[in-house]
C-alpha cells in the first residue's frame, strides 16, 4: 500500500486485460484514420451526424406507417429514404463536404472541363 513500489498494473488484470489491450492497440489505425485527411475535415469526418440524422428519418417514415406486411416493404421504405438523401447530397445545394475542398486532396490530378473527342469528321 503506503510506501510499496510501483507495479505494472497490466499484470494484475490477467489475460482478458491484455486481449482488451491488444484490440485497442490493433483498433488504433481504424480510429484515427480520419487524421490522413487534411484538418478542415476532420470535424466532419469523426461525427457521426449524417447517420443518427438519416436514422432519425427512417424511424420517423417507419412511424407514419405503423405496421410493415414483409420485409420488402421495409427495404423499400429505407431505400426510398437513402434515395431521396442522396438526391438531395448530389443535386442539392447542401454539401456536407465541399467540391473545392475535396478537391485538396488530390492536387495532381486534372479536374478541369473535359472537350469532346474529335472524331475526325
């Protein structure tokens, strides 16, 4: 207790503690790959705000129509939802992250407007 050296406190949890070490120590590069992007991304890149707002949605959908018949109207219903997100990501206005940002990432390549190929008539 008082007065007793320091002890490795891995050793006294037994094996199971070094199976959660040895996950979290493999886990590592998957967690933090959002870093290989440039910092204006990372906020949006380690949130998780798409998703609980997409599955915010289907709930709701789910909702009006109280009972589902089969499953194939619930994979309908969900993709009519991941539909109309989509839709709205492509066409829309709203970019959860910009063109011109994306952009950055790969300054090498040539993003420039494509002309017609000449068909030599």
């Amino acid at each position: 207790m008082h007065g007793e050296s320091p002890r490795d406190e891995r050793s006294d949890h037994g094996p199971r503690t070094h199976r959660t070490l040895g996950r979290r120590h493999a886990a590592k590069a998957e967690v933090l790959a959002f870093t290989s992007f440039p910092r204006a991304h990372w906020v949006k890149l380690w949130s998780t705000n798409p998703l609980e707002r997409l599955n915010t949605e289907v709930k709701r959908r789910a909702r009006v129509v109280g009972v589902f018949p089969n499953a194939a109207s619930v994979i309908r219903l969900v993709g009519a939802v991941l539909a109309d997100t989509h839709d709205e990501w492509q066409a829309g206005d709203h970019r959860y992250v910009s063109v011109g940002s994306i952009a950055k990432l790969y300054p090498e390549r040539d993003t420039g407007a494509v002309s017609e190929p000449n068909t030599g008539d």
